[in-house]
C-alpha cells in the first residue's frame, strides 16, 4: 500500500530508524525495486553502532553471514570498517566457531551511509 500526503512523494515501502535493522529493511526493499523512505531524527546517525562495536560472535556471526549472502549493507560495511577480525572457539569443532569483527564506529558507520547513498 502507498503512503503519500498533499504534495508529497509516493513511498512503497517507510523504514523507521536507521540501526542495523533500519538500514538493512531500506536496502532490501531498495534492492527489489520499491521506493523507499527511510525516516531518522538525525541523518548522521544512520549506521551508528551503539557502544559496543562489534559485529558477529557466537550467535549473530551466523546471522550476519546469512544477511551477507542476501546482499546485505552489513557484511560490505564490516569489511571496509573491521579493524580487528577473530574466530571464536577455534579449539572447539567447525559448529560452534563464530566470527567476530571489531570496527571502527566511523568508519563502518560511514560506510553504511555510503552504501545507502551510492548504490540505492
């Protein structure tokens, strides 16, 4: 269903916040052709980390791989913001290793605002 207002332009789809979450909904509907509005109290948020900046680990390092193969922001963001990339429970077997990457906030934080403005 379309959104639109008096003089406005017509949206597919409306993404409310700029997380993780956010920028991943836009892109995807952005990836399949909707018009898409992504809605943030502060544009220069968009991609911010919160104070932890780590990406992946035990659980979510599998998550991440599955929004990597997608085409997901995350997975190319990491890559150009990562500054330290480990393998967890390397002493364990192949099911229990997760992959975590350390980023810099900014870096990876304007890498995700590029991505967003580049390729959508």
């Amino acid at each position: 269903r379309m959104l639109s207002g008096k003089g406005s332009t017509e949206y597919d789809v409306v993404v409310i916040g700029g997380g993780h979450a956010g920028t991943e909904a836009a892109a995807a509907a952005a990836r399949i052709g909707a018009r898409t509005a992504l809605l943030t109290q502060r544009l220069d948020t968009i991609g911010e980390m919160s104070c932890n900046p780590s990406i992946g680990g035990i659980g979510k390092g599998h998550l991440v791989k599955e929004i990597d193969a997608m085409g997901g922001v995350m997975g190319s963001a990491i890559d150009q913001g990562g500054i330290h990339f480990r393998m967890l429970n390397r002493r364990k077997g192949e099911a229990v290793w997760g992959p975590r990457a350390q980023a810099d906030r900014d870096l990876y934080k304007a890498a995700v605002q590029r991505t967003l403005v580049d390729d959508y």
